[in-house]
C-alpha cells in the first residue's frame, strides 16, 4: 500500500495553499473583535489504507459564544469525501459547553455507503480469507454530560449503529456473520477533562469511562467497556508531549461491526480500519509535537496495540506496531487550531496518510 512517490507533500502544499487562501481575512489581529462563530472550510483530500485516495470537503465551526475564562471554546465539524473505490462518507461531529461548562455534549453523526474489506475475526487472521463486502451504515453516537465539580462530567449515553443492505460474493470467502444488523445502545459516560484546548492541547488530562449495553431484535444483549486515559504536557516553550492509553472490552456476541477494531484517524493510525478485530483491545500511543518556523511545526509519533478474545488469552505475542510523522500548519493562531498532514506505518506492511483539523487524540 505504499504511496506514489512525492504524494505526502504534494498534497500538502496543495491543502495549505488552499487553507491559507480560505482565511486569509483573518491575520489575527488583536484589534478585531473575534466573532463567536467562526467557520473555516478546507478542500479534503488523503490517502487511507481502507479508503485508498479520497476527495472531499470539511468545514470547522468554532464556537465562542460566552466569552468568559470558565467556559472552553466549543466546536462542530462537517465532512465529505468521495472515495477511489467509489465510497461516500457524510459525517457530522460536535463538542459543545454551556456556559461555565455546566453541561458538556459530545457526538457524531454518519452515513456511509461503504464497499469494504473483511477478513473474519482475531489478530491473526490471514489475508487469504478476505472478502468484499458492500453495505450501508448510519452511525449515531451522543453523549449528554453534567458537570459535577472541577470538570468531571457525568451523564447518560445513547448510541445507533446499523448496517443494511449488506452483501458479497460468497464464492471466494465464506462468513456467516456478515449479515445485516443494527443495535441500539444505552449507557452512561464519566469524563474528567482538564485539556486547555479541545482540538489541540497542551497541557491537562482527559479520563473517559464508558460503559454501554447494546442489542435489538436478532442481537442478544452485550455491553462495551471502555477507559481512554490522555495526558499532555508542555515540557518547554513550543514542544508537547501527548500520550494515550486506551482500552476496549466487550463483554457478550457483538454484531461483527462492533467489535474493537484498529486503524483509522483517530485510534493506531497506519493500519487499515478493521483489518484486525477482536472482542477486547489494549493500546498505548505516544506523540511529540513541536514548532518548526511562523505558522509550521512538526510530530512524530508511535505505539504499540493488542487485541485478544478474553482476559485468559492476552499475551505478548502478536502485538501490533505503528509509527510516523506528520507536518502541523496553525490555521487559526487564536484558537490555536492546527491543519494536520500524517504519514504512519504500521505491521504487516501498511501505511496511510491522513488529513484532518486538530490532533489524533
């Protein structure tokens, strides 16, 4: 899955070209009023190992509305792409204050018409036994959360997953569970979040503790676990170190679609989303990131991720490496938000680069 060569920074040079060029009204002046919502729409364009190059556009809302110290910028996203392999994703996704984060609601929104690969269940699994699948996916995902004392936030979860309209060739591969199914969820999130900044921070912690128990007709009921510890510090002037130590655990028969999965974005970046699958994983995730010159700075980043199908069975073996680098470009110095450019390599010989406003985690 390598990249053409020269890919990475031509399609870098491209997105900051066009960012910079989308707000080039805005030089941060100390002398202008900063409104309370403000927009910043970039072309999207990357290269994902499960979504091969893609097209598209993302627009960020930042979202000011109460002006005060106790009360952290809010933000909301919306995004496009249009993949190679002719794959459509619309996703919408929100963190929001009330004033003196006194409530805090988080979620995502998503459609997607998805041709996908899947090669069965485990860390293991071999890439002989994959298969094409095609289906449609409507993803919801809310968190409504109160603030307790000194931001620990604590409040009921809901959660919709279906997917529909599912089928392959079940002439090369053969697997029972690739079915339609959909799953309705219900919960409740305890979070203590200190970050400074939500979309790129520097300093404070964030803990999440997740507990969901899920099912609907044809899904026997079964529950998610889930504990994301992060951590950030500023070790001196314009370097940042960033660390995660994330855990999934299903307890139950989950649809195939919900087991924990590796890749993507935003969890073990280099590694094709759902490539590998299991009941439970475990990851640790580190990051350093630092400025480079003006608007330019730089990370590298790298960790290391288990999955395994019951707490009898975790080991050392087959643990699952990744790493990279990636470029930074502050697109909004006020708020201190950055476009980032990632490339990442990971085990078995994959790789990605990714595109996206703020930081991985």
């Amino acid at each position: 899955m390598a990249l053409p060569a020269l890919f990475p920074l031509r399609l870098a040079l491209f997105l900051l070209i066009s960012a910079t060029a989308c707000y080039a009204q805005d030089p941060d002046s100390s002398t202008k009023k900063t409104p309370k919502i403000k927009v910043l729409p970039v072309p999207a364009f990357g290269h994902t190992p499960e979504t091969g190059t893609y097209v598209g556009a993302v627009c960020l809302f930042t979202l000011d509305f109460y002006r005060d110290t106790l009360t952290r910028t809010s933000n909301a996203k919306l995004e496009f792409n249009y993949t190679w392999r002719k794959q459509v994703i619309l996703e919408a996704g929100w963190n929001y204050f009330s004033r003196e984060e006194k409530w805090y609601t988080q979620g995502t929104l998503q459609y997607s018409k998805f041709p996908d690969y899947y090669y069965g269940i485990g860390a293991t699994t071999s890439d002989a036994a994959q298969v094409l699948y095609q289906s449609n996916r409507m993803v919801a995902d809310v968190n409504l959360l109160k603030n307790i004392n000194r931001k620990f936030f604590i409040g009921p979860r809901l959660r919709y997953i279906n997917y529909y309209a599912l089928s392959y060739d079940t002439t090369d591969n053969y697997h029972a569970e690739l079915v339609d199914a959909n799953i309705v969820g219900g919960g409740f999130t305890a979070l203590k979040d200190t970050r400074n900044n939500l979309l790129n921070p520097a300093a404070g912690t964030y803990l999440e503790l997740t507990n969901t128990y899920n099912g609907s007709a044809g899904v026997p009921v079964y529950s998610k676990l889930l504990a994301d510890a992060r951590g950030y510090k500023t070790l001196w002037p314009n370097v940042v170190i960033a660390g995660r130590f994330l855990n999934e655990f299903t307890f139950g028969n989950p649809p195939f679609y919900d087991y924990s999965l590796i890749g993507g974005d935003k969890k073990v970046r280099g590694f094709y989303f759902g490539r590998f699958r299991d009941k439970n994983l475990s990851t640790l995730q580190a990051e350093v990131r630092f400025k480079v010159v003006w608007r330019f700075g730089a990370a590298v980043f790298g960790g290391i991720s288990k999955l395994y199908p019951s707490f009898d069975k975790l080991s050392l073996n087959d643990i699952k490496p990744n790493y990279g680098a990636g470029i930074r470009f502050v697109i909004d110095r006020k708020q201190n938000i950055n476009l980032r450019f990632d490339y990442a390599l990971a085990s078995d010989g994959q790789d990605g680069f990714y595109v996206s406003f703020g930081e991985s985690f």
